[in-house]
C-alpha cells in the first residue's frame, strides 16, 4: 500500500524571482525516488514541504515532458512561503503530489482560448499556455490577458515575448497603479476585458486569480455573451491533506482537492457555498 | 451461535490481554466511562450505554505522526560546501489490538469512516490499525436518553462490521464470530451452542427520519441557521466525541536537534471546522467568518456532503453531541426542524 | 420574577432601546439554554430557574458588532447574575463595550444547580462556586428584578478544602496532579469558548506566526495552553466557573481559576469586575510600583 503522506524529495536546482515577494521554485525529484512515476498535467498541484515547518499546496507551473523539473510559483505570505523563500539553490523539499483534477486541453482543442490570469494566479496558466505553444495548431486563436496590482508583481515577464511571437496570439497586459517606467493599460482585468472585447464564438474563458477577481470576471463575461460552458476556473482553499482525507477544503460538497481545483462555471453555479 | 458465561469471558479477556493489547470501556473518573487499554477484566465497565468519547481515537488518534524527517549535515564527496541530507521514515505502528464491548452504532461509525478513509488513495495509519483491530461488539439493552439509531435506520444489535458479535442473554451472551478475525480469537473457546431465540432487538422506536438532499438545498439560505448558531460557542466538544467525525490538522515539529542534526516529526492533530480559523488562508481571508456558516457546514457535511461524496451518512445516532453540548445545540432538534421546514415547502409547492 | 424579566425585555424592545436581549429558556429535553430574544412578541420563551448557569457576558462582544459594515452596532438587552454582570465589569474596564450599548436586566440569583445547562442530567446540589457567594445581587444593572432572600452562605466549600489540599503539596505532587487533569484534555477549546474574559481574536495557542505552542494534543501542550490561560485569567477571572461545566472530560478548571483567584486576593486585595473603573493589579504598570514582593 503506498502511503500517500510520504513525499517524493527533491533538490532545488534554481530559484528565479517573479516579481515582489514571488519566486520560482524549480525542483529535480531526487533519483531514489520513483520520478518516473511523477507525471502530471497542467492544473494539478503538490504540496512543498519546508522541512520542519509544514507542508503547502502550489499549482504546477512546469510541463511534464517539456520542462525537466517540477517548478513551483511561490507567494510569501505565510510560515511555510516565509520557510520556503528562504532557501538557497541545493536545499532539500519534499513533494508530495500530484494532486487534483486538470484542465480539459483536449476537449478545447480547435477552439479560441482566452487567459484571464490576476496576480499569482497567473502561474497556474502558464503551463496550460506553454502546452498550446507547443501544439499550436491543434488551438484556435489565444488571447491573453495578464493583470497585477502593479508592474513588479506580473510574472512570466520573460516568456511575454515568446508568447506574443506566437501565430495567432495576443498579450495584453494591465495593472492596477503604474509606475514610473509603465507605458501600458492602467486598470482592473474586467476594464482590460471591456476594451479587448474577446469574441465568444467557439470559445473557451481560463481563469485564474483571487477570488474576487474570478467573481467580477465572470459577470463581465457573461454580460459579453458566454456561457457558462465555456468558462474554467481553478480555485484555492487551506488545504492540509490534499487527498480527500482531512476535510479541510470543501466548498459545500465539493473538495477542491478532489473535485477541483479545476472547477467549469457549470459546476460552480450550482454550489450553495459562495466560493468568495 | 455459541454462549459464554460471565466467567468464561473473563478468562477469555484475560488470556487475550497477554499477547494483544485489549482496549475496553473503563470508568476514568466519576460517571465517565472510556474506552481505554486495560490489564485486567476487573478494570471492565459493563454499565454503561455508550462511553463519553468514542473509540474512533484509536484508529483516528487525537495526536500522530504521519511522517517523520531527519536532516543531517555532511559534506557531499567531491564538494566543500556542506549540505543538508534528508532521509524521510514511517512512524511504526502498535502491536495488534482487540476493542472490546464497542457498540453497534460506534461500528457503524467506522464503516462510515472507511469509506472515506479507505478509498484510493488509502489513509495508510487508519488502515492499518483497522486491519490490526479485531472488533467483539457487544449489542445494546436499553436505549441511552440522546440515543437515536433506529431514526437513522440503523440497529441497537446490528452486526454489520463486528468481528465477533455478543447479544446479553440471561446468564452471559450469545456470542457468534463473524470473520477470520474474529476467528481468530474464539478458536480456541471451548462453548456450548446458543440453544435460546435469536436474542431480542433493543426497542427503540424511530421518531423520525433523514430529510432527502433536495430539502437541505433548498434551506441552505435559511435563517434557521443563524439563529442556532447565536448561542453556539464554536467550540469543538461536538466533532471530538463524534465517532465520524475525522477533521485533521497537519504541521511539522523538530522534536530533536543537535550539532547538524534535526528529527522532525508531522504531526496530525484532531480539528473541526467549528473553529473560527478553521478555513482561513495566509494572508487573512476567511471563507466561513460567522458562527451561521461553519454550524450550517457541519450539519450539511452530516447529511448532505459526506453522503454525496462517500456514500455514508456522517452520523450514527449516539447522541453524545447531544449530551456534551453545553448550550443544547440539539442534532434531533436540527433534523427535524428541517423536517418540518422541509414539509411546509412541499406543500407550498404543491400549491403552486 | 419570570413575568418581571418577561415585561422588563418587551419594554425595551418595544420602546427600541435595544435591538436583542439575550437572556434563557427552556430548550431540548429539559435542558435550559442561551435565549436570543430580538422581537416583543417572543419574550414569553424568556424563563428564569435555577439552571440558569450560562455567562451571557460572553456573547455580548459577538453580537455588539454591527451586522453589516457600515451599520450601527447592535444595542443589547442582557440578563444578568451577580457573577456574570462582575464579568461584564471585566469587560467594561478593558473597553471591550460601550456601556451605553447595553441595557443590563439584573437578577438577584439563589444559586444555580450542578449540572445544569445540560440535556440529559439530572440537577445536583448547589454548585460549589454558588455555595459560597456573598454577593447574589449584581453589582450593575439597568433594572434589577428579585429580592435577596436569607439563604445560606456555606462557610467554606469543596473547592477550598481542595485548594488547601493542593497548597501543602510539594511541586513536584502539584505538577503530577494538574498533568494527571491536562492529559485527559482534548483541547476541545470548549473552556476558552465559553469565557467572557477569553476574546482574543487569535488565541496564543493557535497562533502560528510566531507559533508559541504546538498543535498536539499531548500532555506538554495542554500544561502550556492552560497554564498560560490561567495567568492570562489572573485578576480577570470572576469565578462563574463556566469552563469546568463545559469541558466534556471535567479537567478541574473551577479549581485552576480559583487557585489564581486566590493568589490575587491574598496579593493584591483584589477581587475581578467589583467595578469598571478598578485598575486591574495584574494589567496595571505604575513606574514607583515596589518591585520586591
């Protein structure tokens, strides 16, 4: 019986800064264990262990098969980011996953796919962006739209480029103040949405960010004409166990460990708890 | 089905405890009974209909460690900076266990928690240590005053998940093993057969019954539930003696440290989303912030989302929410509350 | 004095001078329960007896917040026993409540019975903190409803005599007898819960940055939490003893509370929530205080 409260260990083998208070955490599973067996799909999140303080779950921002390490985004805002932050480059963490449910990239094959990605929930996108760029032509167009409070929290900067070279795609990028160097829209996501006006003909909505912006995103969309099939989200809840186990998660009947953290506006409309 | 005298299940315990550790009910302080390891039958309570907490600590412990870590310093080969090895363990586990005298509904209990706790992937401490449990259930005489089994459609002498199952007959029990396991540990009983009637069903008549889900979705936005919860405490008495409740926190812990050398242990500890705190994030938001939600939350996993999602009612009828809630946070009063509720939109609907 | 406590609560309701009042009555099997009164024609559930163990205090911090952001908050009706109205002095002193927010109906108490409060048993003797209180009238009140009748005051009960039993142990015996008590605790928070002098927002047992105690429940974070609740009590505690009846597995919190009752009374002469004006010994820095105790 595998004990699924034991992790995999790793090797951090890079650490790259995202933005403020954000960095990217890249992981080599160690070869003792069954890395082999680590296989996962963009969606799905593990829980990090900082040894001695705790465990929390991050979204998988690599791709299996495309990046050679599992890479983590990680916002300090608590004891275990806090631990997490600072590490150096050969430290060890534990892994424990994968875990949850993923994004139906093969059922939005050959329709237009829109990103709307807020903050830190912009590093759960990536991987779906990254998959799409490396089977271009099985997707319709790509929208992205990218939004943070402020310019030094948009993460990913360094792939804005080879995702605005692709065929068939856009960047859009907004922040909620400027700074002195910014040249570029001025404003909440729901604004930049208005003014990017998306089509919601053959097309599919991916959202990720706090909950308040998931929620504002949502009426906006369907005041522009989607439906609620065509909108995907990924939620977040304190989580402990991520197996279903503990009981931590739950949104009404539904665990965002088990049944989510890939959620379709379908579902979510039916919940009686408020995800908020 | 054989019977067993008084005398013949002393001994019976009495052999049991010298090679497996027997857990039965005891009196720990006045008026308390719990089920405890014990050394000697004398230390047995017999009187009693069911004990103040439940016996699921034993599978589901208040405290355990789920892992533990051990981080020594070296200096890898060929490197001069020194690193951090870690090498990650499984806490062992205790030796095999019987539980003695556990009660129908406290066995349905479990049953409950298997098939949460059982399903892929498997919680490895909780199965381990029901696979190491033998259960001998004893059936229920007369109904507690908070006791409402039968109104959840289960039975005061069901055997349904005992191992060895004993009915009180007149001079000792009809006793009957049930599994290997159980077996196991009547093999060696030299008994007479049960010569007597199918022992007697515990009358205790069901004074109602479980709303169906499509009435708990509709009151999910009653105000019902905050008045209940005005004089709530969010105190967590309710979900520790709950026999399903399962609810757990998790954390690490160096518990040894020396010159280049941590031993930490993961720690998982009881908890309930009565807690205040209970789904707040880092970073501050609390999706559940007032009393209304989280009570409403433990109601509706009972009899809403637990059976939805793992096919099990989270309740058995014990009742010892009922008995250790100090501000009379009445579980029957709840149900049929949404009973009657329930009815009056029926029949609202119907007028339509 | 039920029909006084009945039309006391309407008429405030009423006339709008509160928008709750929080009293008791009669709930499941018997049992008698927090009432949450917020409309006229419901004070007939208002009851008064001698199960009446609750410290409403507690509740009033809760229900003082404003419903919605921006609103006023709420103005509460209170039914008040001696020992609780001196917890409601606790929290008047530390500015936990606005005075003029609340209308305190007072009610002159004979005492509450053991075991009360509960569904399912059976009423006992006078509760031991009941059989030596000196006060019965409470010391603030709006509106005080009863007369004090000539009952006993017992000149000494089993919570002393215990205490002297716990004072000629060695500490070492005094640390084997409270771990005996913590280790069968479950940290069910039930004693802190029921506290009105317990309203931190974050308790220092749950708290994780910094994390001062662990989340196990073994004996050496239970001895912490409940050491640490007791100073924290010094000098604040009133006694109502809410924390012993509710703990599910009767740990001896009466006899913890009124050990440290006791240390502040012999030190400092100093009784919690006589008044709302009393500097607090135990809360209190003077710069020329004598250091040398």
């Amino acid at each position: 019986m595998i004990n699924p409260y034991i992790p995999y260990l790793g090797r951090l083998t890079d650490i790259q800064s995202l933005g403020t208070g954000i960095k990217l955490f890249k992981v080599q599973l160690e070869n003792g264990t069954p890395a082999g067996e680590f296989s996962y799909r963009p969606g799905q999140f593990a829980f990090v262990s900082a040894f001695g303080v705790g465990e929390a779950p991050f979204g998988i921002t690599s791709v299996c098969g495309i990046d050679n390490t599992v890479d983590f985004a990680v916002n300090k805002v608590g004891t275990v980011t806090r631990a997490l932050h600072e590490m150096n480059v050969g430290d060890m963490v534990g892994v424990r996953g994968p875990m949850g449910n993923w994004f139906p990239l093969e059922d939005i094959k050959g329709k237009n796919v829109i990103f709307l990605g807020g903050g830190i929930g912009g590093a759960p996108l990536r991987p779906v962006i990254t998959s799409i760029l490396h089977d271009r032509n099985s997707y319709g167009n790509m929208t992205i739209l990218w939004a943070a409070r402020n310019p030094k929290l948009l993460v990913f900067t360094d792939e804005y480029d080879i995702w605005r070279q692709s065929p068939r795609t856009e960047l859009h990028l907004t922040v909620d103040e400027g700074d002195a160097g910014w040249t570029g829209n001025v404003g909440l996501i729901t604004a930049l949405l208005q003014k990017v006006k998306p089509s919601p003909d053959n097309a599919t909505v991916i959202i990720c960010g706090p909950p308040i912006m998931i929620h504002f995103a949502i009426i906006e969309l369907q005041k522009m004409g989607f439906t609620s099939e065509q909108i995907i989200t990924t939620l977040e809840a304190k989580m402990k166990c991520g197996i279903g186990k503990c009981g931590r998660c739950n949104i009404g009947e539904k665990y965002v460990c088990l049944h989510g953290p890939v959620f379709s506006h379908m579902e979510i409309k039916e919940f009686l708890e408020s995800f908020l | 089905m054989n019977f067993i005298t008084h005398v013949q299940l002393q001994d019976w315990l009495a052999r049991m405890m010298k090679d497996r550790t027997v857990i039965a009910p005891t009196r720990a302080i006045e008026d308390l009974v719990r089920y405890q390891p014990v050394n000697s039958p004398d230390a047995i309570a017999f009187d009693f209909t069911r004990t103040a907490i439940s016996p699921k600590e034993f599978f589901l412990p208040a405290s355990e460690a789920i892992l533990t870590i051990e981080r020594v310093r070296q200096i890898a080969a060929g490197s001069n900076n020194p690193e951090w090895n870690v090498k990650l363990g499984e806490p062992e586990l205790d030796r095999s266990q019987v539980l003695f005298a556990i009660r129908p509904c406290d066995t349905h209990a479990l049953l409950a928690l298997d098939a949460l706790l059982l399903q892929e992937p498997v919680d490895a401490y909780y199965a381990r240590r029901r696979k190491q449990t033998t259960l001998i259930g004893l059936a229920c005489e007369h109904p507690g005053a908070t006791c409402f089994c039968t109104s959840l459609s289960f039975a005061p002498d069901d055997s349904n998940g005992m191992d060895v199952m004993l009915y009180p007959v007149e001079g000792g029990y009809a006793l009957e093993a049930q599994t290997e396991k159980g077996q196991v540990l009547t093999d060696n009983l030299a008994l007479a057969p049960y010569r007597g009637e199918r022992p007697q069903k515990t009358w205790l008549p069901a004074e109602f019954s479980v709303p169906p889900r499509v009435v708990w979705t509709q009151l999910f936005n009653d105000p019902h539930w905050g008045r209940l919860a005005d004089r709530c405490l969010s105190c967590k008495i309710c979900a520790y003696v709950c026999p399903t409740c399962r609810c757990f926190d998790v954390r690490d812990y160096i518990v040894a440290q020396g010159l280049g050398y941590q031993k930490i242990e993961r720690l998982r500890c009881w908890d309930s989303c009565m807690a205040e705190g209970y789904q707040r994030i880092a970073g501050g938001h609390n999706p559940r912030p007032t009393k209304a939600q989280r009570l409403r939350n433990r109601f509706y996993c009972k009899f809403d989302y637990y059976p939805a999602d793992f096919g099990a009612l989270a309740c058995v009828g014990c009742g010892r929410c009922i008995e250790y809630c100090p501000v009379n946070v009445d579980i029957t009063e709840v149900l049929q509350s949404v009973a009657i509720k329930g009815e009056t939109l029926a029949t609202n609907s119907t007028r339509l | 004095m039920i029909e006084q406590i009945r039309a006391t609560a309407r008429e405030i309701l009423q006339n709008k001078t509160v928008d709750l009042v929080i009293g008791y009555e009669v709930g499941t099997r018997g049992a008698t329960r927090p009432a949450f009164i917020c409309s006229a024609d419901e004070v007939d559930r208002l009851i008064w007896n001698d199960a009446c163990t609750h410290n409403l205090t507690n509740y009033v911090r809760g229900k003082h917040v404003p419903p919605k952001r921006d609103a006023p908050p709420a103005r509460l009706g209170l039914v008040l026993k001696a020992c609780d109205a001196r917890a409601l002095n606790v929290l008047l002193r530390e500015n936990q409540v606005p005075r003029g927010d609340l209308y305190l109906i007072g009610v002159v108490c004979e005492g509450m019975r053991q075991d009360a409060g509960f569904a399912t048993r059976t009423l006992g003797d006078l509760q031991p903190r009941c059989q030596t209180c000196t006060e019965r009238v409470p010391v603030v009140y709006d509106s005080l409803i009863g007369e004090r009748k000539t009952s006993e005051v017992f000149e000494t009960s089993e919570v002393w005599q215990e205490l002297d039993r716990l004072g000629v142990m060695t500490p070492g015996e005094r640390q084997a007898f409270w771990d005996a008590e913590f280790a069968r605790c479950l940290r069910c928070y039930a004693c802190r819960q029921v506290c009105p002098a317990c309203y931190c927002v974050e308790c220092t047992a749950e708290q994780l940055d910094p994390e001062w105690v662990g989340i196990g429940i073994c004996t050496p974070e239970k001895r912490f939490f409940h050491t640490m609740r007791a100073y924290h009590l010094a000098g604040r505690c009133v006694g109502c003893d809410e924390c012993a009846r509710v703990c599910p597995i009767g740990v001896r919190l009466d006899l913890l509370n009124a050990w440290f009752r006791r240390e502040v009374q012999q030190t400092f002469d100093y009784q919690a929530g006589i008044d709302a004006t009393t500097l607090v010994p135990l809360a209190t820095f003077k710069p020329n205080e004598n250091l040398e105790l």
